[in-house]
C-alpha cells in the first residue's frame, strides 16, 4: 500500500502534479494506493475528474486506487462532481497497511 497525502488546492492548475505522481506510482509497480485528501484546501470539479480518470487508468494497470476524506469540502465536491460512487473512499487509515508516504504539494500557479 502506498499513500499519497496531498496539499492545498486540487484544480486545472495543479492536477499535472497528481497525475504526474500516479503515473511515477504505477510505473514503479505499485498495486495498491490510496490518495489522502484531508490535507485540500480546495477541490473544484477538474481535480475531481483527474481522480475519477485516474482510478480507471489505475485499475487497467492492475492498481487498486482508493481515497481516504472524512472532510466536507471533499466529499461535497464529489456529490457536485458525481464522482463520489465512482471512487471508493475509506472512512480511516490504517497506517499499519501504508508501507510508503509522499507528500505532494499542490499550488496554482
């Protein structure tokens, strides 16, 4: 299991980086990841839409991808985005499964 815990915005601006960091992921060979979301200041319907795309890119390379949220922001901009029964979130980490931990910093530019 491999966690990427993500900070600040997730927008048009700053969803290359999360993109960008999946795709590192997977080509390593990750097969189980899950993206924490509690660190969002902010998440509008593009960064929705990079995770909802990027959980079906994970899943044909044979990742598993799955969010940890447990904040309104988040959870309310994937009822907006439709998102939310696409994606499976995990109500709380069980830090014994996490064998890896990156941050990413995301910041509009």
């Amino acid at each position: 299991m491999h966690t990427v815990l993500l900070l600040g915005e997730l927008d048009r601006a700053s969803a290359p980086a999360l993109e960008a960091e999946i795709e590192r992921l997977c080509a390593l060979g990750v097969d189980a990841l899950t993206l924490d979301l509690n660190g969002l200041t902010e998440i509008d319907t593009i960064g929705v839409a990079v995770i909802v795309y990027r959980r079906g890119w994970c899943e044909r390379r044979g990742c598993e991808l799955e969010l940890l949220a447990d904040t309104p922001l988040v959870r309310e901009a994937f009822a907006r985005a439709g998102g939310g029964e696409r994606v499976p979130f995990v109500r709380e980490r069980i830090d014994t499964r996490v064998t890896t931990r990156a941050q990413v910093a995301l910041a509009a530019n």
